[in-house]
C-alpha cells in the first residue's frame, strides 16, 4: 500500500510563480526523499531530509519535514517550463535488514510559459 | 558516469505470453531493486538485490514473476505468464549503499513500458 500522499494531485502555475506541494505519511521514517519524473523519464532523486532536520535546501528547492504532523512539504521557487514534471515523495522506513523506500503517489505540475 | 541501463524500453504482448526486462546498473553500486509504476501512481517495489542476493521479495508475486542477479552485477526480472494488470511501467534502480543502510539515495532507468493485451 502507498505510504505517502500527495497533494495536491495536480497543479497548474504559471512561469515564474512558486509552487507548493505536500506530502503526508502514516508511519515513523528515517528519512524522506523527494523524486522528480519527467514524461517519459526515469525518476531523477532531488533532495533527502533526514528525520532531525526541519528544513533543506537546494537550489530553488526547499524541502520541510514536520515530523509531529508526518508531513513534508516541496517548494519550488521562480518555476520554469523544464520544471513540469510529476515530482513524488518516498518515505525511508526503519526496517532491519532492510531500508526501503515506499512511493506516494505523486502531484503532477504544470508549468505554463 | 552512465546511468542505469535498462532493456527493452517498450514492450507489447499478449496475456498468457512470458516477457523479460534487462537492468544493468551503476557500476560498483552493490544495491539494486525492480519497481512496478502503474500508471497514475507511484512506483512500488518489487524485489530488492544486495549483490547477488535476495534483500526483500515480499512484493514480488512469485507465482508469475521472478527475477535473479547472478553475478552480483545486472540483473532480469521476468513475468509468465502475463497478465492484463501486469501492463505497467517497470523500473530498476541501484544504489551505492548497503540494504540495512538508511541514507539510500537510488538512481533510475528510464523504465520498460509492459503493455499486455
């Protein structure tokens, strides 16, 4: 089942403007990473917040982890046509053995020229 | 440094028939994994390698897909036979880090597409 939600399902903005999107999770995490997926690409990784930090940045990107509210937030400042893309969180679970990653299901974002 | 490489990149057959997919990762990364993207939602994993050996199966549907990384480097995963839901987006990943590790940044394939008629 998919751990993480995102919302809002699609977003439409216009070249320039700031788009915000945000994920939400049901269980403990170690880290939470966000993906970007172009049409017809692979998923390219973006940026990982570890589960003691708040806030990152990277570049346009800022990332939040609120992890009292299992929440994360991306933001995309001064957004361009190339950033149109389906950008999708993925949780970092405690696991043993193993760490994987478990996918939320997406917001799709329109960057108009 | 070249990515993930992963064959064929489009693939169409009918139910019933058997379909393999190729993934030959990053050079050196030790961790690989197959994910199932079905369109409209996110990838979910199905099987995961740490060198040549089985981390995490237990989404696989074992009774119509397997998948081996013989020698510790690429890798297949098949399905026989197919079905009509199996059409889907197949990815594979790798990673330089270990299974139990937790900072586990993977990197992508550009994918196979599976349509099943």
């Amino acid at each position: 089942s998919q751990q993480g939600e995102e919302d809002p399902q699609a977003l439409s903005i216009q070249e320039g403007e700031n788009a915000t999107m945000n994920c939400s999770y049901k269980t403990s995490i170690n880290n939470l990473q966000w993906y970007r997926q172009n049409s017809g690409r692979g998923l390219v990784h973006l940026i990982l917040i570890r589960s003691n930090e708040r806030e990152k940045h990277s570049g346009r990107l800022r990332v939040t982890l609120d992890t009292s509210k299992k929440s994360s937030s991306l933001l995309i400042t001064a957004s361009r046509a190339a950033d149109t893309a389906s950008y999708f969180c993925a949780t970092a679970l405690y696991g043993g053995a193993t760490n994987k990653l478990i996918f939320g299901t997406g917001t799709l974002l329109a960057v108009q020229p | 440094e070249a990515g993930v490489a992963q064959s064929p990149r489009y693939k169409i057959i009918e139910k019933r028939q058997s379909v393999a997919f190729w993934c030959n990762p990053i050079s050196g990364h030790a961790t690989l994994y197959w994910y199932q993207q079905i369109l409209g939602q996110g990838p979910k994993l199905l099987i995961q390698f740490q060198n040549n050996g089985v981390v995490d199966d237990s989404q696989l549907p074992k009774d119509r897909f397997s998948a081996e990384r013989l020698k510790g480097v690429d890798s297949t995963l098949k399905i026989q036979p197919a079905k009509l839901e199996d059409s889907a987006v197949y990815l594979c990943a790798s990673s330089p880090r270990l299974a139990r590790e937790a900072i586990n940044e993977q990197f992508f394939g550009p994918g196979t597409r599976l349509t099943v008629l």
